[in-house]
C-alpha cells in the first residue's frame, strides 16, 4: 500500500496530531478492541474551521498511518483528497459529539466483545472492581436506535453524553471522550478492563462484593493523584516505545 506522505504538505501541529492519532489506531488493535475496519478514533484539529481526522475506511486498524487518515469537516467533506471513503455512522456518532463537546479533542469508539456484552446487560457496568470506579464517576448511557446513519440520533446523542467521558452504547459498544489522544485512549484502556472483569466476574457464578459508594466521590482527585498529576502522560510515552520497537510505520 503506497500512500504519498502529507508531511511536507499539512501544518507542524496537524502532522503531530496524526501521528498521535495513527498509534492510538495501532494500541487499539495491539490489545484487541478493533472489530476489522468497522470503529473509529476521531481526533480535532486546532483551529476555527471545526475540522478533525477520522481512520480511512477499508484499512485494518494495525495499517493506518499518519499520511492515510482522512481529514473532513463537519458536513464530511473531504478537506484533503484521498482515495478512502469514511464510515458514514462513524462520522454521525464522532461529529456529533464534536459538535456539541468543545473540549472533545479526541473521541474513541469500539466494539470489542467484553464491551458489547456489558452494554447488553440490563444494569449496565456494576461498581465491582476498581477500574469501574473511575468509570462510573463519569458514565452516560444512550439506548440503542439501530446502525447510527440518521441525523435525527445525534441530539440524543449528545443530550446523553452531555459532559461525562465515558459512554455505554446500548447493545453497541463502548465511547470514550478525551480533551487529547492520549487521555482517549487511557479511558477506554480503563473502560475496556472494566467491562472485561465483570464478564469474568459474573461468569464465576459467586455472589458479587460491591464498591461502597462513597469510595467513587472525588474520583477526578483521585485520578490526578495516581498518576503523579500527568494524567494519561504517565502512560503515554512508554506506548508509543512499546509502538516503535514493534513497528514504527504509523509515523509514515
């Protein structure tokens, strides 16, 4: 696959922002939350035309790189040529929320199994674990309408999330909302784990001990604190290494 490289031809700042945006595409499939090319990552770029970059669709989550995402505005329009469509739904579901959230730098979205199936369960995600702690301080739950194509979803969309990060796509899946890549991508790492452990848990079949819920009070502080007050740039940087020994052509 031979795609012209666009670094010579965007800004400084956009080139940076798909490279952040085309590891964050590689972690996903890297820990196996990508469903083939059928989820999205989109990210904002800086600036007053409200435009933001999506994954080119038909390319597996593990092929994208800098140069091949797709840069659109909001009404989808293609702001730079390329030879890929983009998902109709995912573009519904992503402008949306970068529509209504202007602190929605990056929006994450998947179908993995442990997601899908904790959508799908009547009481949603349960206080059992302590990943699901940070979760819960900050979970909306928007029901499920069908395949997201129409435009007359995205208000309830958006009255859903209204200004939590994490949200629980009934019978879908999984969103996370980020002010940066990076912050994305760690709360649907949390996100992902938590749905993963109650399948676990509730397949054990023992009765289940819940968090208190005055333990869940404050958990922003508590968030800052674990992580030495650098939020996901704890994590971040070690990724992206882990990234670059194992391929690093989603900088190309």
């Amino acid at each position: 696959m031979n795609i012209a490289s666009l670094k010579e031809v965007v800004s400084e700042q956009e080139w940076q922002l798909r490279v952040e945006l085309a590891a964050a595409y590689r972690l996903v499939a890297m820990y196996g939350w990508s469903d083939l090319v059928f989820t999205h990552i989109s990210a904002r770029i800086p600036g007053p035309e409200h435009h933001f970059l999506i994954n080119p669709y038909g390319l597996m989550f593990d092929e994208i790189t800098a140069s091949s995402l797709v840069k659109v505005d909001h009404a989808c329009n293609k702001i730079i040529d390329s030879p890929f469509p983009v998902n109709p739904a995912g573009f519904v579901i992503h402008s949306c929320i970068h529509e209504a959230r202007s602190n929605a730098g990056c929006v994450l979205h998947t179908h993995s199994r442990a997601g899908v199936a904790v959508s799908a369960q009547k009481k949603g995600v349960l206080p059992i674990s302590q990943q699901s702690t940070f979760v819960l301080s900050s979970l909306a739950v928007h029901d499920y309408e069908g395949v997201a194509l129409r435009d007359e979803e995205r208000p309830r969309l958006q009255a859903d999330l209204g200004d939590k990060n994490f949200l629980l796509l009934r019978n879908h899946g999984l969103l996370t909302v980020g002010p940066s890549i990076p912050e994305a991508w760690l709360s649907m790492y949390t996100f992902e784990n938590t749905c993963r452990i109650q399948i676990d848990a509730l397949a054990g079949g023992g009765e289940l001990t819940y968090v208190d819920p005055r333990i869940m009070q404050g958990m922003e502080k508590v968030l800052k604190t674990v992580t030495a007050g650098q939020g996901a740039g704890i994590a971040w940087p070690a990724l992206l290494r882990r990234l670059d020994r194992t391929d690093p052509s989603y900088k190309t």
